[in-house]
C-alpha cells in the first residue's frame, strides 16, 4: 500500500496524484492499493470534499482519498503520530503486505525536473514492485 500525505493546493502533490494515478492503474491487479490523505487548507469539510473532487476528476484519480484534516504541518502530524513530523507535501509511505512501514519519501520532483522525475518515478516503480513480489 502506499498512503500519500497530500492537498489540492500543492503543486508538487499533483504531480505525485498524476504519477500515482497511472501506477496504480498500471499495478492494482498485482495487489497495489494507494490511499491519498487530503490535508486541505479549508477547515470546512464541504470546501475540502470540494477541493478534492476537483482534484480527484482533474487528474483522473481512482484510487482512495480521504480528508484528513487541514494543511497545517503540525496538525498533519498530530493526525499521524507515529512519524516523527511531517516535512513536506507530499509525504509518500510504503506499508508492505504485513502492515510495516517499509519507506517513507518527503517531496516529489515533478516532469518539469527532468531527469530527476525520471530517476524518482523509476525509483517509486521499483520499490513498489518489489513490495509487490514479496509474499
């Protein structure tokens, strides 16, 4: 599984949806699941719920997404004590099929940064098929 801390105001974290969404087509019959932590600069639901729909159809998301609660770094981590905080958005975690956290990546480089996307995106796509394989 891979949880994403993210929010619809975040640059970097469409990019990340946009990548997440076509490997999750490309890998959700070998067992991936992806569910995306909304982390919303709205207090209100409805606007969050809203924000993330949007988000969602733009980029085509299939996978999971909840809203999680607003985007203040120190109320995300609150919402996830278990990491020692949270950095950056988005946060990418690993959790493998017994329910370890396996990888945790803060940011994502985007298409723009060339073959830093490329080296990251084959990076996410081999650890996560190595995840996968395990039994």
């Amino acid at each position: 599984m891979i949880v994403t801390l993210a929010g619809s105001w975040c640059p970097n974290c469409h990019d990340e949806a946009a990548f997440l969404a076509q490997l999750y087509r490309n890998l959700r019959g070998e067992g991936l699941e992806v569910v995306s932590l909304m982390f919303e600069h709205f207090g209100d639901f409805a606007q969050a719920a809203a924000a993330t729909r949007r988000f969602r159809d733009k980029l085509g998301i299939e996978y999971t997404t909840l809203i999680a609660g607003t985007s203040d770094r120190d109320e995300a981590a609150k919402a996830l004590p278990q990491l020692t905080g949270v950095f950056a958005y988005p946060t990418t975690i690993w959790v493998d099929r017994t329910g370890t956290v396996r990888k945790i990546h803060a940011g994502f480089s985007g298409p723009a940064t060339g073959e830093h996307y490329t080296t990251l995106t084959r990076e996410f796509t081999e650890f996560t098929q190595q995840l996968l394989a395990e039994k």
